[in-house]
C-alpha cells in the first residue's frame, strides 16, 4: 500500500510559500524530495537523543542527493538551546568546510528546530532549512511558522530570527518513539489550537479522547487539522503583529504555572491548566458558554494533560511571574480566550482582553475547587 501524502501550503505573501508535507513512515523520503537543485551539502541539526534514533535514516535517504552529508548532535534540554551551542555547531559547519550552497535539516523537538533554524538564518548571512520535527509539539507547532532562536540567562528566545523553512516535513511515524511524557506536552497545544480555530477538530477529540489518550495513539486527520490551524494563523501573522496571539490562549496562566514549579510541570501540562483558567474567565468576560468550559475541562483531563495535582499550587506563587510577564497591564494582564470552542474573542482591534488578577484568582480557585 502506498502511504498517502498530504500538502498544506503555507502561503507567506510576496509568492513565498512553504510546503508542509504530512505523510506516515517516510520522513527521510518525503525530506529527500524536497531537496533543491542548487542545495549541495546537507548538515542535519538535532539533539543527540533523536539523532541516535532518527538521524541514519535520514542522512542515507540525504545522501542520494546531497554532495554531502554531515549529523551535528547537540546536548537535549532546554538549558543547551544556547548561543553556545549555536556556536558550537557553526564551528562544526565551518571546520567541514561547509558553503553557502548548503541546506541545514532540523531533525528534533521544537528545540532541536529552534537551534536548527537559527543557525540556517544567519550562517554565511543565512542559508536555506527544512524542518522535520519529530515531537508532537514539534509538528504541530514549533515546525511552522518560521521563528527561530535560543534562550539567554535572561530568559527564553530571547535571541532568535524569523526565517521560514524551505520546507516542513511532518512524519506521524516518528512520534513511536516518543517518551509518555512529551505526547501530554503536544497533546497541550493541539487542544489549544482547536479551541483557536477547529470546532470539528475539537469534536473530533472529544470522540476519541479515550483512545488518544493512550501514548503513541495519534490520528493522520487531528494531526493535519492541528498543522492547519496554526498555518491559518501564521499566514494571516508571520511577524506576530496581531492575530498570532491567539496563539497565547492559556499561556499566560501556564508559563505562570511554569515558572511558580520550577519548570517542574511540562509546557504542555501547564498550558493545559492556563486554558481551564482562562477560558473560565472568559465566561463572565466574553460569554463563553460555561457547557463548552465544562466540556474543555473534561478533553483535557480525559487525555491526561490536566490532573488534580497541578491546581495545588496556590495562585500567590503564580502573581509574580505573571506580573514580570510582558502581557501586563498595570494590575491586569492580557489573555487570549474563546467566544466558543473554534472561536476567539476579539477586543476592539486586539486579540486579547485585560483581565484583573482578581478575576484570575477567583477562576483558579474554581478551577482548583473542581479539579
Ligand atoms: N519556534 C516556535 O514557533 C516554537 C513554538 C513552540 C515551542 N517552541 C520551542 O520548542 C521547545 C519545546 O519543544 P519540544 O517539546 O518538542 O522539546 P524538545 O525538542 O526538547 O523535545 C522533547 C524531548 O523529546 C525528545 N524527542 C523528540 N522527538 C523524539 C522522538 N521522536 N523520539 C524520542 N524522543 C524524542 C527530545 O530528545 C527531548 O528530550 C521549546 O524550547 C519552545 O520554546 C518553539
Ligand atoms: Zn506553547
């Protein structure tokens, strides 16, 4: 049987346009399809972790393309998505001799493209990337979209480039190898992006959420829908100047949520969190039908990224780090929250809505209350 392909252009404006190609068990075929004429050397970027597990494949597939191929692995973790480490693999590039006539190959998580793309947006002023993600937040969202960068001691992304890839190409089959724990990070943010922009989707999830939920489960058509809402998105926003926003919905509780332990609970999981909370929020704010709250906060604790235990932390240990956070506004700080599920609100001309921590305060207790 001939695996289907499927191709969702990510149209860029001014005739740029990125293919996100999605198919199942050809990663390192679909990736070698992309190759450009004119493209002479690969060099695939990822953490060592994924490129033990994925990276042979792909460098073979390359090689019948590529003049050459090189495998750059760089330490996992968040604290090694670094200037050092961009430096490190620059040098790399730069003692093999590789020119300007050179693609980079993301091969990894968000932080494997993050490093990936960055080092493609400014080695010899900037070369040609694909990105073949292979977490599920990786495909859903850290894949498209075109921002790159690393994180300073000052904090996260702080130092980076737009640069779009040439290509995305998303493999389902390489999420078989993901740990249990880095599917309820992804399953976050595909929640999220059905209640941005996927009514059906969300219905979709609903119907499935018990299958789902065990790892590895994944469907092709929820993959593809979670792709296209964030390509909806970016295409109306590559600079991030407006609707790019909504793309913070339960953010602003989670990185809270985030900072408050430590980094002890995941993105994902707190994202999930922020999400109860704020679309709670966005009842009294905006009418957001308190059914579609309850029926939110049933998806998300069905699927395993919520849970009991991750409402314990009091919500004065998350007041600080929402006050540093640069969505504040004097005692209030910014959300982006849902009219319906598929929909969300606007203010005026803006995205996102002011909300008084008080309000936050008496959501999180409810949310806790309820949990
Ligand atoms: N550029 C963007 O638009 C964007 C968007 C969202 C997130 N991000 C960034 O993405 C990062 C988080 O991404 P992430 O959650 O994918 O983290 P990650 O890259 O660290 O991957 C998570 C873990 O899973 C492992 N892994 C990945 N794929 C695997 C596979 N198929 N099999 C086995 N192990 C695998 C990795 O080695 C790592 O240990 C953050 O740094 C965040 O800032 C960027
Ligand atoms: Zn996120």
């Amino acid at each position: 049987m001939t695996p289907s392909v499927d191709c969702i252009l990510v149209d860029l404006g001014a005739g740029r346009v990125c293919p996100v190609v999605l198919g199942t068990g050809q990663g390192a075929a679909l990736t070698r399809s992309r190759w450009q004429a004119g493209w002479r050397d690969a060099v695939i970027v990822g953490d060592q972790t994924v490129l033990a597990l994925h990276g042979a494949p792909l460098a073979e597939a390359l090689a019948g393309v590529a003049a050459r191929v090189h495998l750059l692995p760089f330490p996992p973790g968040e604290h090694h998505k670094t200037r050092a480490t961009k430096e490190h693999v620059e040098d790399q590039m730069l003692a093999a001799g590789v020119g300007r006539a050179t693609c980079v190959v993301g091969l990894g998580g968000g932080i494997s493209l993050d490093v990936a793309g960055f080092v493609a947006a400014t080695y010899m002023r900037g070369v040609p990337w694909v990105a073949v993600p292979t977490s599920l937040l990786g495909q859903v969202d850290a894949s498209v979209g075109g921002k790159t960068g690393v994180n300073t001691d000052h904090g996260k992304n702080l130092v980076g480039a737009f640069h779009q890839p040439a290509a995305v190409v998303v493999d389902r089959a390489y999420l078989a190898t993901l740990p249990a724990e880095e599917w309820l990070n992804g399953w976050g943010e595909v929640v999220k992006h059905a209640v941005v922009g996927d009514r059906e989707m969300f219905q979709a999830l609903e119907r499935g959420a018990s299958r789902l939920a065990v790892p590895g489960e994944m469907d092709d058509e929820i993959l593809r829908r979670a792709v296209a809402t964030k390509v909806a998105v970016v295409q109306e926003d590559e600079r991030e100047c407006g609707l790019r926003e909504v793309l913070n919905f339960g953010h602003t509780v989670g990185h809270a949520l985030e900072a408050a332990t430590g980094y002890r609970v995941s993105h994902g999981r707190a994202v999930g969190v922020g999400m109860v909370v704020e679309s709670l929020a966005a009842t009294s704010l905006c009418g957001f039908p308190r059914e579609e709250w309850l029926r939110l906060r049933a998806l998300l604790a069905t699927l395993g990224v919520t849970s009991p235990d991750l409402f314990r932390t009091p919500f004065d240990r998350l007041v600080e780090p929402m006050l540093r956070d640069k969505k504040r506004r004097g005692d209030a700080v910014r959300v982006a929250i849902p009219r319906a599920l598929g929909h969300m609100a606007r203010q005026g001309d803006s995205h996102s809505h002011a909300v008084g921590l008080d309000v936050l305060r008496a959501c999180w207790e409810e949310a806790a209350c309820s949990a």
